[in-house]
C-alpha cells in the first residue's frame, strides 16, 4: 500500500523561479491529498520553497534550509531532546 508521495528535488528546487515546477509541485500535493497521502518534499533550500509547501499543506520536508546531513546517533538524540520538551510543556 501507498502512503506517501516525495516530491523530487529537482521539482521543489524550482519553486520561486519556475512557473512550470510551481504548477507541478502543487498538482502532486493536490492529488496526494485527495488521495490521502501524506506529501513529502525533498531539497528544501530557501524559505522561497518552503512557503510555497507550507502555504500548499505538504505534510513534511528535508534540505539544507531545514538541517544539514547528520550522523544518525545526532538525529536520534535530536528527536529525543525535541520529544522530551514536548512532554514538559
């Protein structure tokens, strides 16, 4: 089963100066949404594509504007850190 949609990099890279990527970009969230999936974008490097993502409700992204690549004890001991001052609030 499906239950998720990546938007490709190359795709989000666009947003902001492509036209063309924008129409794209938002025609896969649309029909991911109608599909009820969750919608991932991959490349995420300036807020000019990230508020387009936001402003469409892609569910989640990953790139350089988010966080650099990590070793994988750093982002397990990120989500822990980040899990417990949710539970403290």
């Amino acid at each position: 089963p499906v239950d998720l949609d990546k938007i490709d990099g190359s795709f989000v890279a666009g947003l902001g100066s492509a036209p063309a990527d924008a129409v794209l970009v938002e025609a896969v969230v649309r029909v991911a949404g109608g599909l009820g999936l969750d919608v991932f974008a991959e490349g995420v490097e300036t807020d000019a594509q990230l508020e387009p993502l936001r402003d469409l409700g892609c569910d989640a992204a990953q790139g350089f504007l988010l966080s650099p690549p990590a070793p994988r004890d750093d982002l397990a001991r990120a989500i822990e850190r980040a899990a417990r001052a949710a539970t403290s609030r």
